[in-house]
C-alpha cells in the first residue's frame, strides 16, 4: 500500500527530505562497513572493526554478503531497483477525498485538511483531526531508516536506491507532519521544522551507533549489536529522545513530549525530550528510568533500571501562586564515565564530576566530585525464622 503524504506538505517534500538529507544518512550507512559489527547477525565478539569493501549484511533477517557496484554509466540498461517506481511528484498533490473509518462512516482528517461547503450556506467549514495512535507509525519508520539492514529495508543502504529512501523519509514526514500541525495550524512552519530535524538525521544515526557501542561493551550479556538493535528497549527510548530533542530546540509545541510518552509506554522509560544526553549512552534493562527535562548527561553514561535525575524542590510563580515557573534548573548535570546503580535518585540541580561510581538505592541531593563512588554504607539488616509447616 502506497503511503499518500498530507496534501499541504507536498511543495516541500523535496526540501524535507532534500539530497543534503540523503547525502548525510548514505555517508553513515556507508561508514557502517568500518566496523562490521553494524552489518551482521554473527556475534560480536568474532568481528573486529574494520574496512572493507564487501560487508556482510543483513537481508530479510538472514546475514549475507554484498558488495555495493558503481553506478553504471549512462549507456548502461538500467538495474531492476532504478527501474522501480519512482514516488508520485511531490510538485503534483495526489487528490485525496473523505476516508472511510472502521465504523463504515466518512470522516474528514487532517491528512486531507479538506474543506466542505455545508448544504445550508456558503461557509467553508475546516475539519482538523489528531493522528490515530493505534500503532507507533514514527518508531517504525526511524527504525527502518536508521537501521535499515536489521528491519528488512537494505536497499536503502544502496546508494543508487535515491528514490527509495526518498520515499521513505516522504513518508516519516508525513507522519510526523499530521502529529505536529494540530498544534502549530502553518504549514510552513512545520515544515520548516521537519526540514531542520531531517538534516540532523545523519549525526543522530551516528550518535546512535555508539549508544550501540556503548551497550554492548557495558552489558555481558549482549552478543552482538543485532541483538541490541532488535531487542533493547533503551535504544528505541533514547533514539526517540534524541530526534524529540532536536524538535525540542526548534520549540515545536507537545508533539517531540508526545514521541517521548509514546515509547514511554513501550519501553517504560522516561525520557524528557528536554534532555541533553551525551555520547555513548546506556541504559541496561530500563524499566522505571526517568530522567527529567533539564537533565544533563556527559559521554559514556551507563544507568541501570529505576534510577531518577529528578527534580527535588519546585520555585513558585508568584503571578499564579503555582509550580508552574520555568526556565530555571530542577535536574542533576551528569559529566563523563558515570555509572548509576539500580534504584539510585539523584535529585536536584546537583553536579556530578567525572569518573563517577554511584550504588544501588542511593539517595544524593548534593554534589559529587570527581573520581568518587557513592554507596549505602549500611544495609538493612535480614531477619531469618523458622516457617511454619
């Protein structure tokens, strides 16, 4: 089934996903062949990273070995994948009419942003409708696009595949396109946004693969980056963040929150979009992590589940008399090679330095320097009786 992007966002479609946008993810796809553990299910621990120029890769879940060809030259019959059909114009918007919804009735949606004259007068009456969230449509597609040889998408990994992953990023935005409009009613300024976001898509895949890195060297139990890339949910958690992120600095409204609280509900990690996570980050097993809006973190910070960069006390607006004044630090600032147990609470505008070990169940609510380790020092003491028979 082909995907039909919301009419209104068809003259921009080629600045969206524009060559600069295809040109950064090639680079990073192409890069992937430096170290092959990105391009194969075998485990880690048999591959070493290096150069080559045929990479194994992954093709409908099987691991096999391919070599990417030149373009061949112009005299040349064209391959089967450039003959593939090409993505409708986005110059021509595709005419879009009303949608059936599962109760057999007609509904207007956003996606069509279709006007109808009501029968009783001439006034034109505009419908405007929330996505349906039925499935999370953008954490499939970003899987698709940053780790396309892992969800069947290889092909586009192949540079003379243009027109594929074109089509591919059309569709992301489009998605993305009807989550964001609701709150923002300009087309142009969605688009704009979505145009700045996709333009980063290049370095946050790269800032991915040493979230990868960085998870399989701090998890004994990781075999290889496939198994990383398919089954951790902190990795699907933090990409979501880290493509909020970008929308968060453009000052999209709700919708990079509503990324993060969708795979919130996934992964149960929570994540502010807000955040600003460092390189090689990782966070094993995940469940009940929190880390708060205006949480900072360095390189290579590895948590464990439970733990919270949380808030400790709140400033009060004095205009409503309620917590809601912002622009002030509620969060830790996490600097580089930190570990934070399981269970840990690290709780206000506290600084940790560098080199930093933190124990499980910690409560800190004041500085650490560097070089430190933190622990309980008395546990609670285990009482044994006999059980009754």
């Amino acid at each position: 089934m082909t995907y039909v992007w919301p009419v209104p966002l068809a003259p921009f479609l080629d600045t969206i996903a524009s060559d600069d946008v295809l040109s950064a993810l090639q680079r990073s796809y192409d890069a992937d062949s430096e170290d092959r553990r990105f391009t194969s299910l075998v485990a880690a621990s048999s591959l070493a990273p290096q150069s080559s120029s045929s990479s194994s890769s992954v093709l409908g879940g099987c691991a096999v070995t391919t070599t990417v060809q030149p373009p061949p030259p112009a005299s040349t019959a064209p391959t089967p994948s450039e003959t593939a059909q090409p993505p409708p114009s986005p110059a021509v918007a595709p005419v879009v009419g009303l949608e059936d919804t599962p109760n057999g009735s007609s509904e207007v949606s956003l996606r069509q942003l279709h006007s109808t004259k009501s029968s009783s007068s001439s006034s034109i009456t505009r419908y405007v409708t929330f996505p349906t969230r039925t499935t999370f449509t953008e954490l499939d597609l970003l899987m698709e696009v940053m780790w396309p040889r892992f969800y069947n998408c290889y092909e586009l990994c192949v540079p003379q595949n243009k027109a594929l992953l074109r089509e591919k990023l059309y569709h992301l935005a489009g998605v993305m396109f009807d989550g964001m409009f609701p709150y923002h009613q300009d087309v142009s300024v969605v688009s704009t946004m979505l145009g700045t976001l996709f333009l980063q898509f290049g370095v946050i895949r790269e800032l991915l693969k040493k979230d990868v890195l960085a998870a399989y060297q701090g998890d004994p139990a990781a075999a290889s980056f496939a198994e990383i890339i398919r089954c951790y949910p902190s990795l699907a958690a933090v990409m979501i963040q880290r493509v909020a992120h970008e929308l968060y600095l453009l000052k999209a409204l709700v919708y990079p929150r509503e990324l993060c609280e969708m795979v919130h509900r996934l992964t149960a990690i929570d994540l502010h979009p807000g955040a600003k996570i460092g390189e090689f980050f990782f966070i094993d097993h995940g469940v009940g992590t929190v880390i708060g809006e205006t949480a900072e973190l360095g390189s290579w910070c590895r948590l464990y589940q439970n733990v919270t960069l949380g808030a400790l006390h709140f400033e009060i607006d004095e205009t409503t008399k309620s917590l809601k004044k912002g622009g002030y630090k509620r969060h830790p600032t996490v600097g580089n090679h930190v570990v934070i147990g399981t269970g840990a609470k690290l709780l206000g505008p506290i600084t940790v330095g560098d080199n930093v070990s933190i124990g499980a169940n910690s409560w800190i609510q004041e500085d650490i320097p560097d070089n430190t380790v933190v622990f309980i020092r008395d546990h609670p003491a285990q009482m044994k009786k006999a059980k009754r028979t």
